[in-house]
C-alpha cells in the first residue's frame, strides 16, 4: 500500500435501478434487458480502468469498483442486479420491509430469487415501520436507491405514473437533480437512451422528463463517467493533489492572530495557542460520532478509518491555513501602522531621518513580502476549501447512517465541480450503503449521535459569538480612542498657541511636530484596526454564530420530539446538513470580496 492510500479514493462508480415489476413488465423481455444492462457495466468497467491509468496520481492501487444498488423487488430490480453480478459487479440491497414482510409482497419461486440475491450481497439495509405493500416503503426504498448511485438505470415503458413511488416518479425526480437517467425500453422498441442535463449546452434549472436532452446510452456512456468521476483539471486538480499528498507542515505556528485575540478579550491567556490542531487531534474530537456504528460491517470499518482520517487531515488543514492567513494580514495591518510611526518620527528626531527611511521601506517590503506569499500560497482559499470539505465529510458521516450519500444534491449539473466538492463525493462512492437494520435500537443510537453533534457545535458558536463580539468591540474602542486622541491633539495645539504661543514644546521637542505626529499616526493606526476588523469580519461572524446557535438549538428541541422515524431523522439530518454549511458559504463569500492585498 502507497503511503497515501487512505487519503486517495478508490474509484469508484454507483449504479441504482428502478423499474417495472411484473405484470407490467412482460418475461419475455428479461433476456434483452439483461443483455443490456450487461453491456453498459462492461462499458464501464473498461472506461474506467482507462480513467484509473490516466489519473493514476489521484487514485489509490485498488482496482476500480462497480457497484449496484437495488431494492430487489420483483421484474427490473431483480434483472438488473443479476446482470450487474453477471458482470462482475458488487451489489448493494435496500429492502423496503424486513425480509419476512418483504416476502408477502412476492409469490414463492421469485422470492427465492429476491433472497438468493441479499445472500450475495455485500450490504443490506432494512427499513422498518411499514407494513407489507405499502407505498411509503417503496417510495423511501427507492429515495434512498437514487441517493446511493450516480447513474440510475430505469427499466420503464415511457408512460405516466401509476402509484406514489413508481417508476416514473423516480426518474422524474433523478433528472430534476440532474442525475443521469439510462432509459431501457421496457417493450424493447428502442436502443437505451441517457437523459441527462448535462448534455445541455446550458445546465438548465430542474429539468423535465419531456425536456430533458437524449442520448444514445452506449455512446454516451464514456464521457459520461469521465464527467462523473475524473478528477478536475488546472488548479482545481492541484489543489486536490495539494491535500492528498501535503506539502506542508503537519502544524503551523503564529504569534500575531492568538495576540490579537487575547490583547482583546477574546481568548484569555489559558487558553490561547500558538499553533495549529494536528490531524490526531480532529479525530480524537470526532471519533464519538462514529464509534457507536463501527459494528456496521464495511461501512463501519471504512467511516471510522478512512473516512475519519480524511476528514481529520481536512479539518487539521482548515485549521493550519486559517491560522496562517489570519496572521498574515494581522501582521500586515500592524506593520503597516509601524510604518506610519517611523515616517513620522522624521520630524522629531531629523538627525536619524536616514536610518528611519531605512526602517521605513524595510517594513513596507515586509509588507509586501507577507502579502505576495499569503497570495502566492493562497491562504484564504486553501483554508475555505478545507473546511469546506471537512464540513461536507463529517455530514457525511451522518447522513450516510441513514443511507444518504447525496452524490449529485450538492451541485446543480455535472461538469467541472470544486476539488473539494470532488473528493468529498469520491469518498460517499467508496463508503456506500450501511448494512443495517433501521430498528428502534438502530434509530436511537443515530438520533443520540445527531443530537451529539447539535449540542457540541451550538456550544461552539456560542463561544465563538461572544469571543468574536468581544473582539470586535475592543477593536472599534480603541479605534475610536485613537481618533478621539486626534481632536484631543488638536484642540491642545489650539489652546497652547494662542496662550502660550506657537513656540511652545514638550521634552524639547517643539508643539507643532509632536501634533504633526499624532494627528497624523492616530488616524493611521485607527485605519489599520478598522481593516483588521473589516478583514477579520469580527462582526458579522459574530452575528452568524448567533444565528447558526439559535438554528441548531431550534433543530435540538424539534430532533427530541419526533417520534423515533426514519423518515423523520432523514428530514433533521438534511436540515443540520444545511446549517452546518450556512459558515462555509459565508466565508466563501467573503473571500470573494475581500481576498488578501496591500494595506489600503
């Protein structure tokens, strides 16, 4: 094993299906649909072993996998499977109903069949709470197989919906999340189609079955997956080799963001630190959150190994860039004030002018020094996209406990996603589906470590609230005493030169250079802490905190009273997905507005 193995994705390609069960689905097409499902697994499995040599930097040694996902009901899902195994692939099983239940919806000679196939798989997920037939189960079943592949193969006849949860309904809402659709014609009238928005030229906004673009699936297929699954390109591509093989130290050290915060309140001095969280001390923070499922065959090992380690090496990471890019301009702003001070002193001390023009331009090359390698290294984004991606992976570890992976839910259409978002969804490929049992038990253990994760990051952001709030109040008194300092100045100078006169001095220096001084490097030095408040975004992260506090507290009181449901936990899971990443979004935003420059 390369050393990175753990940190670079096994390639990996998801398959679901859904389609008609009989009689809607006549036997004597079984053949032919067999036949084709076949030939687009062996399409893939030789475009990507050419995707794998081609990209071989940003893949681990392990072959590429295939793998399927159905819910084995009878006609499409049992076909499909059997094909896909034919092939070669792995499959994966989420039953609607407990196999004893799910039995009665089959006669005795199919169910074998069903059963024969969950005995091969290599994971099976069970709902429970529904009773035999009922619509709810399949439609969670098939939500579940549409959140667990890439490419969804519907064996449907091309008419409307006949039942919640149907096929149609199915495709319909695959292509509205831009999830590309292969259509095998039920009836065998036509060759199988791809739907997908990503052959529009422009991405369209929740595409249609009817308007959706159609293409010929075994032409199609190739570019398909290199859309799907090759690693981006340029200096999306760097970025992503940049975190799988780092070249940067496992922790970083920096005086003046820690100074910053303790000078104002906002850390006292016990608690302040010098240097970055190491990757060891991210994964001893999140390990109670997937210790209580290492029990769940594969996906256990796999969420509390490889999974745990990328997110802690992405989180270590956020921590070690954030850490650099807040000094930086910290410094860069504190320097520029020093500057100020030593062009003034000219007039006090003129026989040092030299020397102090020296000092002078050595701090502004400093400057300019700090400034080109924070833009030339690229702190800000580095640190973004690192928490980014630890946001999206310890997400992940949540919603995949409900069988969740979301591989298309994050960005609209297909082409050309972040390197973050890239990785992120190259690892939901390789974790897959949980093989456990959604029971009482089951249930509780995951609302536990839901209601877990609310609770330590409420407490966070309410930490963070008041130290941010603290630090940015501080910051605009002392800014406000500066200028308050700059009247005061003038107001001395006035009332000294018309009662004493305008010859007046202090320590020998003369009235009119001393208030030369300070008028000018007060206003110098309030600008420079108003740029570290507007760059630090004190404010407005203090704000934030607030509002993502009071969200997830709202979330914790709604979480404990639902009544024990997968439904309902799959609900709270999608909601604390999206105010964990309100914080994210936010700092991304502002990167784009105020990246690292030169002191205004």
């Amino acid at each position: 094993m390369k050393q990175y193995d753990r940190f670079e994705p096994r390639l990996t390609l998801r398959f679901g299906v859904t389609g008609h069960r009989p009689p809607r689905l006549g036997s004597s097409h079984e053949g032919r649909i067999k036949a084709e499902v076949g030939e687009l697994f062996d399409i893939a499995r030789k475009t990507l072993s050419e995707l794998k040599e081609t990209h071989s930097d940003a893949f681990n040694d392990d072959e590429p996998l295939l793998k399927m996902v159905s819910s084995l009901a009878e006609g499409a899902d049992t076909i499909a499977a059997e094909a896909a195994i034919d092939s070669g692939a792995s499959l994966s099983v989420c039953l609607p109903f407990p196999p004893e239940v799910y039995a009665r919806d089959f006669a005795d000679k199919d169910w074998q069949r069903s059963a024969a196939l969950i005995e091969q798989a290599s994971s099976t997920m069970v709902l429970e709470g529904y009773s035999s037939g009922a619509e709810a189960g399949y439609e969670m079943a098939g939500q579940i197989v549409l959140s667990q592949c890439d490419i969804l193969i519907a064996i449907w006849d091309g008419e409307a919906a006949r039942g919640r949860g149907g096929t149609t309904q199915v495709i319909a809402e695959a292509v509205a999340r831009h999830q590309p659709v292969i259509h095998i014609d039920a009836d065998g009238k036509e060759e199988p189609q791809l739907l997908w928005s990503g052959l529009h030229a422009a991405i369209p906004d929740r595409p249609t079955i009817d308007g959706v673009e159609r293409a010929r699936a075994v032409d199609a297929l190739p570019a398909l997956i290199d859309a799907l699954c090759a690693p981006p390109v340029g200096e999306q591509r760097e970025a992503l080799l940049h975190f799988v093989h780092p070249r940067v130290k496992r922790r970083s050290h920096a005086v003046a963001w820690p100074l910053l915060l303790w000078i104002t309140g906002a850390k006292p001095l016990s608690r302040l630190s010098l240097s970055s969280v190491l990757a060891e001390d991210s994964a001893d923070q999140a390990k109670g959150l997937v210790r209580p499922f290492t029990d769940v065959g594969h996906y256990g090992h796999f969420l509390n190994t490889d999974l745990l380690d990328r997110y802690a090496r992405a989180d270590a990471q956020a921590s070690l860039f954030a850490l650099r890019f807040r000094s930086s301009f910290v410094v860069n702003f504190a320097l520029s004030g020093l500057a100020v001070l030593l062009a003034l002193s000219g007039l006090l001390f003129p026989e040092y002018k030299k020397i102090l023009i020296g000092a002078e331009l050595l701090v502004i090359l400093v400057i300019i020094i700090n400034t080109r390698r924070a833009t030339r290294v690229d702190f800000h984004r580095r640190w973004i996209d690192r928490r980014h991606l630890a946001e999206r992976l310890r997400q992940l570890m949540i919603v995949s406990m409900l069988g969740r992976l979301g591989l298309r839910e994050v960005e609209n259409g297909t082409r050309e996603p972040g390197w973050a978002s890239w990785y992120a969804r190259a690892s939901a490929r390789e974790l897959g589906l949980a093989g456990a049992r959604m029971d009482e038990a089951y249930l509780s253990r995951l609302r536990q470590t839901m209601l877990d994760l609310i609770e330590d990051q409420a407490n966070y952001h309410r930490a963070n609230k008041h130290s941010m709030h603290r630090a940015n109040h501080r910051l605009h008194l002392i800014g406000d005493a500066f200028f308050g300092g700059t009247i005061l100045a003038c107001l001395a100078y006035l009332i000294v030169s018309f009662t004493v006169g305008k010859d007046a001095g202090l320590m020998g220096f003369g009235m009119a250079e001393i208030v030369t001084l300070l008028t000018a490097l007060f206003p110098a030095l309030a600008a420079a802490l108003y740029g570290i408040r507007m760059q630090g975004d004190f404010a407005a992260t203090s704000e934030r905190s607030a509002l993502i506090a009071r969200m997830l507290d709202g979330l914790k009181v709604a979480l404990e009273a639902d009544p024990l449901r997968y439904d309902r936990l799959v609900e709270r899971s999608r909601r604390l997905s999206e105010i964990l990443l309100v914080d994210v979004q936010q700092w991304q935003l502002h990167f784009e507005t105020r990246p690292m420059s030169l002191p205004g």
